[in-house]
C-alpha cells in the first residue's frame, strides 16, 4: 500500500511477464522513478510498478459520454505516460488523463470498484502568479489530483509541506466536477483517521524531515503526526487489515541500512522492529503484512534461489526464518489475503497459497500474479495484458474473490 500511483502499458505488461529479465528487473526496480518520487522497497508495490506499467497505449476500448472540456478526438492517442490510475479504497478509484499542455488534464471517477466510470472531468485552470497566464510547459510541474475521500480531490500546490505557500492549491468535494482555489495549512494530528493512508510528501530527505502526514478531506490541509516514526529513512509504508501501520525501506536506492517500525494505534506511537538477524538482502527486502502481530520479510531480488522467507507473529519483536516447501524461485508476487493465508507468484506463473505461515504450499488458481493490500481489501494484477484482454486488473475484499476492473480508454 506504500504507493497507490499505478501507470499501465499493457504491452510493456505482457512483455515482462513473458520473459521477465529477473536480474534486470531487480536492479531496475531498485531505481525507477515514480513520478517525482523515487521507487519504494514495498514488496508487490516495486512489483507492481514493474508489473502494472502504462496501460493507456491501446486504442479503442470502452468510451463514457464526454463533456466540454473533453480531450482530443481520434487523432490523437492516449499515451502511457498520461494516465495514472488511484484507488482509495476497493469501491473509489481515480483515472487521471494529462495532456501535453503543463497543468491540463481531465479526470474520471468510479464509486463501484470500477464496474462505472464517470464522464471526463477538466482540471481546474492553473494561473501563473507571475504573469497572469497558464505557465510554460517548460517551466511548470504537471499537476496531479489526489483522490483522499470518496468524492474528494485535492490538486497540491507545487511547493512541498510544510512550506505551502505562494503557488495555488484546489479542492472538489463533488468528485471533480467543480473546485476551488485555497491556501493550505500544516496542522498536527495525534493519529491517522481509519481507513486512511499516510505518505511523505516526496522521496527527498527534507520530505521524510517534514513528516509523515494526509490531507484533511473537509479543509485539504496537510496533516502531520505529532509522534514519527523513528528515523526518516523509510521507503514505503503499508497498512495492515486491523489499521496497523508499518514503514520500512533502505533508503533511496538501497545503500543505507534497513529501517523497520510499526504503529498499533493509528500511529500515536512507534516500535522500532528492524531485525536483529544477520539478513544479507534487507537492503532489498519487501514487506507483505497481515496485521499488527503477522507480517513477512522476504527477498525481492528474484536471482535469489531459493525463496527466503522470515516471519513474526508478535509484531516485529522476533523475526524467525521459514524453511519454505516446495522450493521457490524467481517469485513475481507476495501478498497476505484477509484470512492471514499467504499468497506466491513465481516466474513460471505456478501460484501457491499457504496457510500455515510460509512452511508448506499448495498450488492454487487465481486471475492476479501479484496484489498488495488497499483500504477494505487487495488490488491485484492480471497475468495477460495482451490487447484483447479487457482486464486491467483486480480488486478483492479477501484475497480469493477477485472483481476484474478496466478502465475507460480514449482514442
């Protein structure tokens, strides 16, 4: 859950799950950008990022009634780089749609966990407080509405917390249809609101300085914990299905060492549970977590053969390795369903379900190859991304029924 910002190309998708070049794709993962934020060490979440690229490249598809302000007919395509779809939750999802004028965009919104999508809704128009007009495309940052409640968006300001001055914020409490212009404040908050998800403003040091934080959906101020965790060098954060937040990571690009905390009330207070155990690959680990007692360190540099896999029941406190069985390889996905059952994806598109903690698998069929966990459930990834496939990918409220999802393209 440490990034929910996914780009699709389902071309590039299907590709990568032909004949995925592991060790590129650890290296690479380690380094790929994400928007303006550097990649986060989450488990699924680096997978998906390699998984779930661009997805807007094909033509055609399913096409809502649009208004306006609608985008360019069929003479142009939607490229990969201009959608970026968000869910909050299982049932509320953001498609976002740019255009190549800086700070221009539409948007579309779904209540039902993607079965509909709302008609193209325009971005606000953007001033540039220097000269009155909208600013030079060279010059400006793109913009990105954020999806924080169901029917709530906030465009941020430019300018990162806690400095959110000079440059014009907006909010829509109507999903987009209408907004405002507002100057947000920082204020304090003793712990995050159920079923919210906190994140630093960027990747960069003075970010993860600044705190660990959420916009307020009535006043679309920024909100900061009063109690951090531990340290600033984390990574990506996850939530588990009873509200307990974990961060974790290794830095920017894996050369610091490994930090692990977790929250069991909301984020009032911290543990500290970095591993005492001498575990080479930390620096690249991922994190799938059941809850505030159950979570799952492994090694996400797929040339690691076999699978290793550590455990704790206890919250951090003690970290014991797994023996797992059969031996696994080359793993594409880890997640944690609802029930605590722990879910493999391997090179070979083999999918195994254990229920005793990582010891013993067996082989099982489901439609995703990898999933992380989102407020009231998981979003997963289809295997195929060919053209003809209209799945996008899935949303699950326990991990074993999955609802496909596609998005709306534009031609």
């Amino acid at each position: 859950m440490s990034d929910l910002y996914h780009r699709y190309d389902r071309a590039a998708v299907s590709e990568l799950i032909a004949q995925p070049p592991f060790a590129e794709l650890a290296d690479r993962g380690r380094r790929r950008a994400h928007r303006t934020r550097t990649v986060r060490f989450a488990g699924v979440a680096v997978l998906a990022a390699l998984v779930a690229a661009p997805l807007l490249a094909r033509p055609g598809g399913s096409r809502p009634e649009a208004p306006g302000g609608s985008p360019p007919g069929a003479e142009r395509m939607w490229s990969g780089r201009d959608a970026i779809v968000t869910f909050l939750d299982i049932r509320n999802g953001l498609a976002q749609y740019g255009d190549q004028t800086c700070g221009k965009g539409w948007v579309s919104v779904t209540r039902d966990g993607g079965r509909n999508w709302s008609e193209l809704r325009e971005h606000p128009n953007i001033p540039d407080r220097r000269t009155g007009a909208r600013p030079d495309v060279r010059a400006c940052q793109r913009s990105a509405p954020i999806l924080i409640a169901p029917d709530t968006l906030v465009l941020a300001a430019p300018v990162q917390p806690p400095d959110m001055t000079g440059e014009p914020a907006f909010i829509s409490h109507d999903a987009g249809r209408t907004w405002r212009e507002y100057q947000p404040r920082v204020r304090v908050a003793d712990s995050v609101p159920n079923g919210t998800v906190p994140w630093w403003p960027c990747d960069e040091q003075p970010c993860k300085e600044a705190g660990l934080g959420w916009y307020d959906p009535q006043t679309g101020d920024w909100m900061v914990l009063r109690s951090q965790p531990p340290g600033a060098e984390y990574s990506a954060i996850s939530v588990g299905f009873d509200g307990s937040l974990w961060v974790y990571g290794a830095g920017a690009f894996g050369d610091d060492d490994f930090r692990l905390a977790v929250s069991r009330d909301r984020g009032r207070s911290w543990a500290d549970r970095t591993p005492d155990a001498d575990i080479g690959w930390l620096a690249t680990s991922g994190l799938a977590i059941h809850d505030g007692d159950t979570a799952y360190l492994y090694s996400m540099d797929t040339r690691s053969d076999p699978f290793d896999l550590y455990r704790t029941s206890d919250g951090g406190v003690t970290w014991r390795h797994v023996h797992v069985a059969p031996r696994l390889a080359e793993i594409l996905g880890v997640w944690v369903n609802r029930d605590g059952r722990l879910g493999v994806t391997d090179g070979a598109r083999n999918q195994y379900l254990s229920a005793d903690g990582g010891k013993t698998f067996a082989r099982i069929e489901l439609p995703v190859c990898a999933a992380e966990g989102i407020t009231g459930g998981l979003q997963g990834w289809p295997f195929e991304s060919a053209a003809a496939d209209p799945v996008d990918f899935y949303l699950s409220e326990d991990g074993l029924t999955w609802q496909p999802v596609q998005v709306p393209y534009y031609q």
